[in-house]
C-alpha cells in the first residue's frame, strides 16, 4: 500500500509536467493555428475586395452619379456571398458609397490606416472596433484608362481562441484526448521505472542518505576512494587527501591526474576484491581493500579503503633492527664471558703469556673485522647487524663469512638503512633455521654486498637442506612457513614488500641438500 502510494505521487507528479507540456505545445499549436487562419482569412479578404472593386456596378457608381444607388445593393450581395463582416466603397474624397449601416452612407471616412489605399496600394491591416478586432483588406478601385477612381475595403471580424476551439474538428479532440490517456500511462510507468532506479527510496530519503554518506566517509579514520566506470574520481574523503597530502576539491577529475601510480583502475579490469594488500603510492606506504562496485551484476565503478601503514611499518622495522642488536648484544655477552673464563683459567695455572697471547688474538680478530666493516659498509647499523649476525652464528656453531668485496655507500631510492636492517637480518635468520636443521657437515652462510653506479644486489647463501620447487613458489605468502611455530612466515613477505617497494628483483637458487641463495637486485636510479 505504501509502495503503490508512493507510486502515485511520482505518477501525479510526472502526469502533471506532462499535462504542462501539453498546454505549452497546445498554446504553442493553437497559435499557430490562429496565424494561419488569419494569413488565410487576409487572402480571400483582398480576393473579395478586388473582386468587388471590379464589378461593373461599382465602377459606374463612382464614375457617374445616377448610379451610384446600385452600389450598396451591390456590396451587400458580395458581402453576405463571401460572409464577410462589412464591404465598403469610398471614392477618392473618402465618402462612402456603401455601408452596412445605412446612416453612414454619404459620410466620409476617417481611418488611419485608409491612406496608402488612395496611393494604388493594395494591403491587409488589422484594426480593432466596437465590434473586436478585425482584419481589412484594401483594393483600389481603377476606371478603364486604368485611373483611380476610388478604394474598395473589406472587413471581417476576427475569431475569438475559444471560436477557434470549438471550431476545431472531432480528430483533434481525440487526438488530446489520446495524448493525455498515453501522457498518464507513461508517467505511471515512468513512476514505477524511477522507483526502482531509486531503490524504491523518496527523493528526501536519497537526500538523507546523501548527506549522511558524505559525513561517515570524511569522519572515517581510513582513506576512502571511488571511481566509476570511466576513472572518474566520485568520492575522496578527507583522511586520503591528508594520506596523499592532496588538497581542493578532486570530486570529477581522472584518478590518473591526481594520484598517478594507484591501483584503483585495475579493479575495473579485474572485476574481482583484492583484500589486505600493501601498495607503495609515491613515498606512501598503504594497506589497501579494493573492491568493485556492481549494481545489477554491471561492473559500474571501484572503492578502495586503505590505512597509512607508513609509520607502523616503521615502527616495526625499527623493533626489528633492536631486536637484532639486542640479540647481538646477548649473543657477544655469552661470546665475552666465555673468553673471560678462557683468559682467567691460564691466569690461574700461571700461564700469563699464555693469558696474554689468548687476548690479543681475541682483540686483533674482533678488531680487524670492525674496521673491515667500517671501511665497507658506510652505515652503523648496518654494520651492527653483521657484527651481532657473525657473533650468533659462532654461538650456534655456524659459520658466517662476510664477502671482502662488499661495499655500500648508499642506499637505494625509496630505501634507508631500516629496510636494509629487516631485509638482511630476516635472510641470516632464516639461514640460520634452515642451518640448525643440518647435521653432519660443516654449516656456512656466505653474505655479500655488491654496488655500483647502476645496481645494489644482495646474496646470501647457506649449505643448508635448501628447499623443494613446490616450496620456492609460496615462500613470499603472508603467513607461510615450513617451520610448526605459529606467528612464522612474516620474513619473507616482508622481505618481498620491501624489493617491490625498492622497485627489485629477487632471485632463488635451491635444491634439496644443495643449499639456498637469495639474490636480491636493487636499481640505484628511480625508474
């Protein structure tokens, strides 16, 4: 019952800007109508006037006196033949020799629209009267030495616009009548049409909706972006211009134009989600929902929901690279006291030159490497890892070599030493796992740093049980690992964001029993 009322006041609505319409053209019509039936009414108004002043009765009048008489008999017949209104003939001094009314026979004319008539014109004017407006037809009368010898004019009243209605035949009633059957039964259908364009909602509730859907997207703490089907920007909330440091208003621009490297357009391609994805959008790092927008199974648009993940991936990098340096701190710890034992047992059993020859081969092997990775690595903290990673190793009975060509003097660009810190510290780890399932052989990891003008590349490679190709294909899946922990397989998926977000590559050679190398390749220009 609701529905069907609501339906009728879009029906009564529609059926009334119809109705509008129709008066308007109707008005428009009858207009035309009236103009032609005056420009037809002018013709044969001027055809009865020159047909009048030709008649040999009115000649003579005007020409001779005794005959003037026969003049009004004359006009009359003329006048109730071609049912005009009045039919008057005046000689060049303007007295009329006939009228339709008697008592004006004899009087001169004073018209103002009379004077061009005595000149040999010949012309149609409208005139109003005591009787209405009329149209008037002027003709001059010649004699046969073609000489005027006096104006022939004809009148007729013009009809009213409701004459002219009723005037109309049965076909044009029917004709209104079906226009507006036809006007009502498609605004009906229209109603229903735009109702269910509309979701069956009123104009007011759109409205409503409207205005509260702009108000929840620009007081949501995620970035909100919509796009239709032609990459046009329909929503830009308030936190993605903040995320995009993007100001003014975007509302109708192509997404291209204002954020150039999104990967909103490849939804509309897709036609399918994409869930929890990081993205690197300039120097923004985001985790991305995308989704189409479908409304009757057609593809009409996408929206993409994200947070800034800038900070937090941050924050998380700089727990890694403490994790590391606290890790490498406990590990030298262990690694010193055990020396301290070593130096204060030989003291104890009076071998001091012992003691002393034990701690300069300590200082000199922890020094040298110090220096090498200074002089190599231009980064501290970088340099800390490697330290802490070569002391860990020793502690788990790994050994691990630092290539002596290795060189780094800067990083990559969209790249710092946070990255490099998760990315290297990640690799030795899951070496050092893949090590700690070994037995029976010596256990080596072997790190290279390797940069010129136009790349950096990172190896790392162990003699582990290395890794199966069905392994190798999903080792970069968020949450994937061969290891029964639960909270692994986060290294490498990181590990993977960060070369995508560095614009590289990663390479892995492994076989079973053969050991794993992961090659890591970083371009030094931004593309």
């Amino acid at each position: 019952m609701q529905r069907l009322k609501i339906n009728w006041k879009i029906a009564i609505w529609s059926f009334g800007i119809v109705l509008f319409s129709v008066c308007i053209g109707g008005t428009i019509l009858l207009g035309g109508i009236i103009r032609l039936k005056e420009e037809e009414l002018s013709r044969r108004l001027v055809v009865t006037a020159r047909t009048v002043a030709q008649m040999p009765e009115v000649t003579g009048g005007l020409t001779y006196s005794e005959m003037r008489p026969g003049v009004q008999s004359a006009a009359e017949r003329i006048r109730i033949i071609n049912d005009v209104t009045y039919v008057v003939v005046m000689d060049m001094n303007r007295v009329r020799l006939s009228h339709p009314v008697q008592s004006k026979i004899g009087d001169a004319s004073d018209g103002a629209d009379e004077g061009a008539a005595f000149a040999e014109h010949t012309y149609v004017s409208k005139a109003k009267g005591e009787l209405g407006t009329a149209l008037r037809a002027f003709v001059p009368i010649m004699n046969a030495g073609h000489v005027q010898i006096g104006v022939a004019l004809v009148g007729r009243i013009m009809p009213t616009t409701m004459e002219v209605l009723l005037g109309l035949s049965g076909q044009g009633y029917v004709v209104l009548l079906l226009s507006l059957l036809f006007g009502l039964w498609g605004s009906w259908r229209l109603a229903q049409h735009i109702k269910r364009q509309m979701f069956e909602l009123e104009p007011h509730e759109i409205a409503r909706l409207l205005v509260e859907r702009t108000a929840t997207f620009h007081a949501m703490h995620e970035g909100v972006i919509a796009i239709d089907k032609d990459e046009n920007i329909t929503i830009f909330n308030e936190k993605a211009k903040q995320i995009f440091k993007i100001s003014g208003d975007v509302i109708g621009k192509q997404i291209w134009d204002v954020i150039p490297d999104t990967r909103l357009p490849e939804i509309l391609e897709l036609n399918r989600p994409v869930y929890n994805q990081e993205l690197a959008i300039g120097d923004t790092l985001i985790m991305s929902n995308r989704v189409p927008i479908t409304v009757n199974g057609q593809t009409i648009g996408a929206v993409a929901i994200f947070q800034d993940r800038t900070e937090v991936t941050r924050m998380a990098e700089e727990l890694t690279g403490v994790k590391a340096f606290v890790d490498a701190l406990r590990v030298q710890s262990h690694e010193y006291m055990n020396k301290l034992h070593t130096i204060g047992g030989l003291i104890q059993l009076g071998n001091n030159e012992k003691a002393l020859e034990y701690l300069f081969d300590v200082t000199e092997e922890k020094g040298e490497l110090t220096r090498f990775l200074s002089e190599r690595i231009k980064n501290d903290s970088l340099t800390g890892l490697l330290i802490g990673k070569i002391s860990r190793g020793r502690e788990l009975g790994i050994e691990v070599t630092i290539d002596r060509q290795s060189r780094l003097d800067r990083f990559p660009p969209r790249l710092d030493h946070h990255d490099f810190v998760l990315l290297l510290g990640n690799l030795i780890e899951n070496a050092f796992d893949a090590l700690q399932q070994q037995t029976g052989r010596v256990k080596r990891i072997f790190v290279s740093i390797e940069q010129d003008d136009d790349v950096l590349s990172v190896l790392v490679e162990d003699n582990g049980p290395g890794m199966e190709a069905s392994v190798q294909s999903k080792v970069f899946e968020r949450g994937f690992t061969t290891k029964s922990e639960s909270g692994r397989g986060i290294g490498l998926y990181l590990i993977n964001g960060i070369v995508d977000k560095g614009e590289g590559t990663i390479e892995i050679d492994s076989a079973p029993e053969k050991g794993t190398s992961f090659v890591i390749t970083f371009p030094m220009s931004p593309s």
